[in-house]
C-alpha cells in the first residue's frame, strides 16, 4: 500500500494531557469501533503508524498521539529531575486524551520509547488498558540492570543522550539530520528505503530543531533517573500489568541479540504473555506494516 492519501479520513486535534500541557493526536477509523492507541518511539512521531492505520482502519478507532516532546505535542522544561519527561507523565499525558474522548477502556500498542510509556500507563492506570503490545523492547530496568560492553556499543545512544546538558544537544546539532538518519538506518547499517518520503520527512522537521533534540535528551534522561526509580517502586510493591500482553521483536535487533524478552515480559505480567520474534530489524511497523497490522488485529479481537 503507497503513501497515496495520507491518512485519509484522519483528523489532527489537539487535546489536553497531563500538567497544563498540550498533545496533538491524529485520530481516525471507525468511530463505533473498540479504540486502540499506537505509541511512537524515538526520533519518530505518530506518522511512524500510516502504513499500519490504513490497514486497521477498519477494525478500529484509531488514536494516534505525537508522545510528549516529540512531533507537534508541546514540549515543557524538563524540570527537576527531568520529571515531565518521566513515563509515568507522559502516561499521563495519553490517560488525560482518553479522558477527555470518554473513552474509559482502550487497546494500546507501543514501539519502543512508546513501549515504554504503555507500560507505564498499564501500570499507573489499569483500567484504561484492555490489552497491551509492545514492540522490540525489554523493561527498562532490565535493559539497565544488564548493561556490558555489548550491550553499551549496541545502544550507545542511551549513554550519550543521558549526558548533562548541553553536551549531547550540542553535538547531535551539529548535523542533527545526519544524526536522525544514522539512527534510522541503524547507525550507518541500511537503507532509509523502508521509510515513507513524508514520514522521514515529518521526523526531520520535528526532530532536527534545537528544542526536539533537547526533548529527546530529556526523555532519555529521565528513563536512567526518575523512570528507574519509578520502576523500582512499582516491583516493591508487587505491580505487574494486569492485562494480557503481546511482544513482538525484530529478528535482526539488539533486543532479540541480547535479551529474552518473553521472560523478562512475563516476569512483569500478571496476564498472559505471548510472542515472537519477526523478520525484521528495530522499526517493526514501518519495515513490516501488514504483518504487524495482522499481529494487532488478531491479537486485539480476540477474546
């Protein structure tokens, strides 16, 4: 399916979110149908889902929010302790559009940064969760709690963009488009082909600004901080995501080289946990729409 009609039968709003602040969402599908929120990562915006939109358009509707300090939602100071970029505020941020829809119950899918903001809204917020999908990630604190030397050389990025302000921002704005597409092709390792011209293009406009860069750096700050701290407290407590929950994983990716992620999911599950790997690299929806477009659709209707 080709790029031709562009979310077609798509709405841009922009909705309240959590602390004041303001988050765009595109939404479409069908209206009398169960919702389902899709959660981008980094350095993408929700224009990562069109490929995968037009194909559940008509088993859904589709919520598909731009996750705090990324694309066109706004981006606030990041404060102490980088807190409004912590999961658990930009959960907040998707339970607040939820709120303000009415929308009491939903199914959400999220790739990568956005995986780990559904997880935390699973948490922070389980009634809002009927069933949850992430894609191509471990828990955070995991992935942290593993570090080595492969694991540091794999995701540099993480250790680099963690780094005290300005430094990382400095240096990513040197050639900030170079930077977003090294990272797209998996630093240098393939083609952009698998992205969509506008997409790549709405990446470039929202990422490649001092304020994007210096939100992304946030964001991963907060996930080495307040985000681990956050983690930590919810398994003292004995939290677990209480609704069923699929992982999907890139064959040709770091989580499937360095981790075992249905184990380390099902640790963290108090529902039941299904997966697998698939044939392709970090960027499962954009390499692989119709596949991860099925994977959704079974997934989400059943039961």
């Amino acid at each position: 399916m080709s790029a031709a009609g562009w979310f077609d039968g798509f709405q841009i709003r922009d909705l309240p979110g959590a602390d004041g602040q303001t988050v765009r969402v595109r939404t479409g599908g069908r209206a009398d149908a169960p919702p389902l929120v899709l959660l981008h990562g980094f350095p993408q915006t929700h224009a990562m889902w069109h490929r995968v939109a037009q194909r559940l358009a008509g088993d859904f509707h589709l919520l598909l929010p731009d996750v705090r300090g990324y694309g066109d939602t706004t981006r606030p100071p990041g404060g102490p302790e980088q807190a409004a970029y912590s999961k658990r505020t930009m959960a907040a941020d998707v339970a607040a559009v939820l709120g303000h829809l009415g929308i009491t119950s939903a199914f959400v899918c999220g790739h990568d940064r956005g995986g780990r903001v559904s997880h935390r809204l699973a948490l922070d917020h389980p009634p809002l969760v009927r069933k949850l999908c992430v894609l191509d990630i471990a828990p955070t604190l995991d992935m942290y709690a593993a570090t080595d030397m492969a694991f540091a050389r794999a995701y540099y990025h993480w250790f680099h963009l963690i780094q005290p302000e300005p430094v990382p921002e400095m240096m990513i704005g040197g050639n900030a488009v170079g930077y977003l597409h090294a990272k797209l092709s998996g630093w240098g390792g393939r083609s952009l082909d698998f992205i969509e011209p506008r997409a790549l293009a709405e990446y470039e406009r929202c990422f490649c600004t001092p304020q994007g860069i210096h939100s992304a750096c946030e964001d991963y700050r907060a996930s080495a901080g307040i985000d681990l701290e956050h983690d930590r407290a919810s398994r003292e407590r004995g939290e677990k995501i209480a609704c069923d929950l699929l992982v999907l994983w890139g064959e040709r990716g770091v989580v499937n080289r360095l981790f075992k992620p249905l184990d380390l999911w099902r640790a963290q599950c108090a529902g039941h946990v299904s997966g697998e790997t698939v044939p392709s690299g970090h960027y499962i929806p954009e390499e692989l729409p119709e596949r991860t477009a099925d994977a959704l659709r079974a997934f989400f209707s059943a039961g």
